[in-house]
C-alpha cells in the first residue's frame, strides 16, 4: 500500500535512537498506534505531533513533511493569484495597494521557499574564491 503521507519522523527518531514509547509520552499519545500511523503515512500527523518533533530533533515541520508542504505552498500560490486578480487594477485604494503589496511578497517568498526545498533542483555550490576574510 502507498503511502499516502510520505514523511521523516521516523527517519528522526531511529537517528537519535529514540523509541516510539518516548514519543509517545512526549506527544502525549495514549498508544503507540496512532503515532505508528503517522509515522508510517497512514494519515497526516497532528499539528502538535509535527511541533513536537520539530523541536525534539531540530528540524523544521517542512522538513518533517516536505511532499505535503510542497503541495500545499503550490495550493496557497494558486489561491493568491486569486486573490490577487480579485484585486483588480481600476479604483486601487490605500488598502488595495497594500494587500497587494502584500500578496505579491508573499507569492516571492513562498516561490523561494519551493526552489530551495526542489528535491530535482540540489542547492548550488558556492564560489568561495571571491570571500574577503578580515584579520
């Protein structure tokens, strides 16, 4: 069966050794099931869940789910040019311009945010010919 939630906690907690029991209590899961599930991608895991392991393995909830975080960015951008185009160009108001000010920074960032976690685009290496050091 595919996975329907692709997923890292599991790659986080056997990289720390953790067992599932300790995770558990920290998430405060009454059984191991329900994280087992998450872990698994049987089902998205739980807002807390993902902060939970956010902080224990120091990782970033888009890394704990970077398919779902992919997808929904993709789903918000296109919701933006919405809202955007909504906006219209006759009649623009203080207001207007702000938001969309505002809508067209955020569609700026969340497109950097995708470049950067492009599994098909690997971070590029950096020159470091041209770095001045200061004695």
């Amino acid at each position: 069966m595919p996975q329907k939630h692709p997923n890292n906690l599991r790659d986080c907690r056997k990289k720390y050794h953790i067992q599932q029991t300790d995770m558990n209590y920290l998430c405060d899961k009454q059984n191991s099931i329900s994280l087992s599930r998450y872990e698994n991608g049987d089902y998205l895991p739980d807002v807390k869940t993902l902060v939970t392991y956010s902080i224990v393995f120091g990782v970033s909830i888009e890394d704990l789910i970077p398919k779902y975080y992919t997808e929904l960015s993709q789903q918000i951008m296109q919701k933006i040019k919405v809202l955007v185009d909504q906006l219209g160009v006759k009649h623009f108001t203080y207001s207007k311009v702000k938001r969309k000010d505002f809508w067209d920074s955020l569609l700026d960032r969340i497109s950097c945010l995708q470049e950067i976690h492009d599994p098909n685009n690997p971070p590029q290496e950096k020159d470091r010919s041209s770095n001045i050091s200061f004695k």
